[in-house]
C-alpha cells in the first residue's frame, strides 16, 4: 500500500511539513515520485519511518538516526529489540515513581502512613539502575559481583539523611576539583589529599570496608573508562586525572 505525504502524516500523527523535511535532509525519501511530482511513500518507507519515531522518542538526533539507519550493520529487528529493552527500563522507572507519587498522596489524604524512606526508594532504586546500566558490566569484571551487589544494597539502604550527605559529599568534590585544577594545585598537595579523603568519605558510604588498593582501583577507572571521565569533566576538563592523581598519592601514603 502507498501513502501520499497527507496520509502518511496522518497514520504516523506527524505533520506533513515533517515529512517534506526529512526528504529535503536525506532522511526519508518517498518511495516515488509521480509525474506531478507529488510524493509517495511505500512499505519499506513506512518502516523506516517507524524506526525514525522509534529512535526520536528515545531522545537520538536526526543525523545520528540517519547514520544508524544507514549503517550497512544495521538490523531492524535488532533495532526493535533494543528499542523493546530501553522502553522496558524506562517504564520501569516511571512506574517506580508513579507508585511514590501514589503512596505520597495517599499519606497527604491521611491515607496510609508513608515511611520516609519510601518517599525515596525510587530515585535510590533508579540511581542504582542506571549505574548497572552504565557501568555495571566493568565494575562487576573488576571488583566482583559481590562487591557491587554490596554497593546497590548500601545505596538502597541509605536513610533520607545518608542519602542528602552522600549527595552532599560528591558536590563539596566537584567543587574543590574544579577549584583545584583552576588554581592549579599539586595533587600530591595538601589539596589533593584533602580532595582524596573526601572521596574515600564518599565511598565509605557504599563500601563499609576500606581498602587503599580497591580505592586507586576505582580511581583508576575514572581516567581509563570515558565515560567517567566525562562525568568527573563535565564541568573542568582535568578533573578525572587530578582526582586519580591524588588518589594515587593519597593511598600509596597509607
């Protein structure tokens, strides 16, 4: 079956001044053209299109759309696979925190009693989510699962107050690391020194037992994993490598 740009527009709940721009930008070209000139999109554009939306709704930019889609690697049931797994989680989340918004007016209403701590078990319960996603699988090959399983519990254990001073304590972290590297401290300084004790307090919190070797093991990560590079420089380039720095001279001083 063929679509012209107006139904097309209508069946996928776009307008058809969409359509006409991902033709003009390579994305979406009809099917045919007719000898007006109108546009006509076949099944394999329909397909296409779907996986478009697919990858819009999960937040992914047009030109890197195009470049997946135009991958000759690319797979659209592995692709619908995926799609499938990241709504998964998603609902996941958005269901834990329909119930603590449900819960929280219940106890508002003078409903059932809400303890405090499940006023933040699916911020906690979503925090550690997101870290297994993102770095769960190096973690685990590191350290063990029995260390991470400890740090997810510590985490979804913590009290409202824990939590407010852990949070705390990874701010009061970022702030001195970008003080430190504008001013250009050593981190083998007394600020460096400083700066690595209070990450250790940071993971006191979800690992009990201290262990300088585990910590520049972690510190270690943050300069040879990008993605945890880019966390610690997301605000001053340099901070991951002076963390690690001062990390390194902090516990071979222990």
């Amino acid at each position: 079956m063929e679509y012209t740009v107006k139904g097309l527009a209508c069946l996928a709940g776009i307008s058809p001044r969409t359509l006409r721009w991902y033709d003009e930008i390579g994305l979406l070209k009809p099917t045919r053209l007719n000898d007006a000139g109108y546009r006509f999109y076949g099944t394999d554009a329909v397909d296409r299109l779907q996986q478009i939306l697919f990858f819009r709704e999960l937040g992914f930019p047009l030109t890197e759309i195009g470049r997946i889609l135009d991958s000759p690697e690319f797979s659209e049931t592995a692709a619908l696979q995926s799609h499938l797994a990241e709504l998964m989680r998603q609902r996941e989340r958005i269901d834990a925190l329909i119930l603590t918004v449900q819960k929280t007016l219940e106890n508002r209403k003078g409903g059932n009693t809400m303890k405090d701590s499940e006023k933040f078990e699916a911020f906690k319960r979503n925090l550690v989510r997101e870290n297994e996603e993102k770095y769960g699988k190096e973690s685990r090959t590191a350290y063990g699962d029995s260390a991470v399983d400890t740090a997810n519990a510590a985490v979804l254990g913590m009290s409202e107050a824990q939590h407010q001073a852990w949070a705390a304590l990874d701010r009061e972290i970022f702030s001195a690391l970008a003080e430190a590297v504008r001013t250009k401290c050593a981190p083998d300084g007394p600020e460096g020194y400083r700066i690595a004790a209070l990450h250790r307090e940071w993971l006191s919190y979800i690992i009990p037992k201290y262990d300088p070797k585990q910590h520049a093991g972690i510190a270690e990560l943050y300069v040879m994993d990008a993605r945890f590079t880019a966390y610690y420089d997301k605000e001053t380039p340099g901070a991951a490598q002076f963390l690690r720095d001062a990390i390194k001279s902090y516990t071979s001083s222990l």
